[in-house]
C-alpha cells in the first residue's frame, strides 16, 4: 500500500467488500514519493519495487505534497515525489491507465458540456499510455543563444503504441463500449499536427 492517508480510507472500503463477500485481504505498508524520502532518500527504493512485484495488487494514495512549500520539489527531478510513481510504472509495465467516464443523469447540469453533445449520455472508456512518451523521453535544459531552453523529448515504439491500442480493443469487444469496435478507424483520436508520434 502507498500513500498513508488515503489508502487508510481506502483499505476500510476494501474490508467492508471482504465481510460482505467472505474473503481478506493482507496489507503491506511501502513508502513511495514524499514519505520514502523522508525516510529513504529516494522516492522510491528497490525493496519497495520487489515488494510490490510480490504482491497480487497495489493499492496507491497520494505521492507528494506542496508543489511550492514542499522541500521535495527543491530536490533533483528524479529524486521528487513524481519519480518513484514514474519508477513503479517502468518496473510493473503499468503502461495501460483507465478512465472510465460516465455521465449520470443527477450530475447533468454540472457537465461543462453542451446538451446538444451530451445527448442522452455518455459512457466511454478513456485509455492513457504511461510507460512511454515525454515523461520518460529524453530531458534536459541548457543555454542556448543567452537563453535558459528546456527540452522534453515525445518518444513512443511502435510496440508502446500498439499494445495501448489492442487492450483498448480488447475492451471494447468486451460488450460495453461495442459501439466503439463498429468504426475502429475513429476510436484513436488524437491531433497530429506533423508529430511523428503520432503519424506512428
């Protein structure tokens, strides 16, 4: 488990869910982010990676604190809280984030959409790629001309790419997005505008 404050409210969802349906679930408490390195020195060590790689699931709160107060953002980019959540994603290959989105009828008027694109709703699963692109691509800032330039390298493989695209598939044959498989050509939807990433 990481992040203390909310995976202690969390973990009471999680034994209420294993009364009702007769099971248990062991905890294991790992520092990651702001806390590890509190105690650590590091974001993320690698006893913590190889717990969680032993474990079944992982559960994760909140990872860092105070962009503008917080020590931790006056450290090394990857010696801040942001890098051991960067770290635990390269190492468990968690390169597939899911957002499911759905509109409830209650929640309507607070829907920054229009009505006339709301419609009757939406439900749709949004997929994020996390092991590849600018967070991971090459980085740096130096002079350039007298002037202080930062560069953030967009780099994805053809095998980041592909294997985002078929566990998005792979979910919408499942039957509940089904109407996503009917035009495939028009689910991966992004605005190129000459990125070769993207023309990838």
């Amino acid at each position: 488990m990481l992040g203390p404050e909310i995976v202690a409210e969390a973990k009471k969802v999680l034994d209420k869910i294993g009364t009702k349906y007769g099971h248990s679930f062991l905890y294991e408490a790992i520092l990651m982010g702001g806390c590890s390195i509190d105690a650590t020195g590091v974001p993320l060590t690698d006893e913590a990676i190889a717990a969680a790689k032993a474990s079944d699931a992982v559960l994760m709160g909140s990872i860092g604190g105070n962009t503008a107060t917080s020590p931790w953002y006056k450290l090394a980019p990857e010696l801040r809280p942001e890098a051991g959540l960067l770290k635990l994603r390269k190492s468990l290959n968690l390169f597939a984030n899911l957002r499911p989105a759905y509109l409830y009828e209650e929640l309507k008027e607070a829907c920054p959409l229009r009505d006339d694109i709301i419609g009757d709703g939406f439900d749709m699963m949004i997929m994020r790629e996390l092991t590849g692109g600018l967070y991971f691509g090459a980085r740096g800032t130096e002079e350039v001309d007298g002037v202080m330039t930062a560069t953030d390298t967009l780099t994805y493989s053809e095998t980041e790419i592909r294997r985002i695209t078929k566990r998005g598939f792979d979910i919408a044959m499942k039957g509940k997005w089904a109407a996503f498989r009917k035009t495939p050509e028009k689910s991966g939807r992004g605005s190129s505008k000459g990125l070769s990433g993207s023309h990838l």
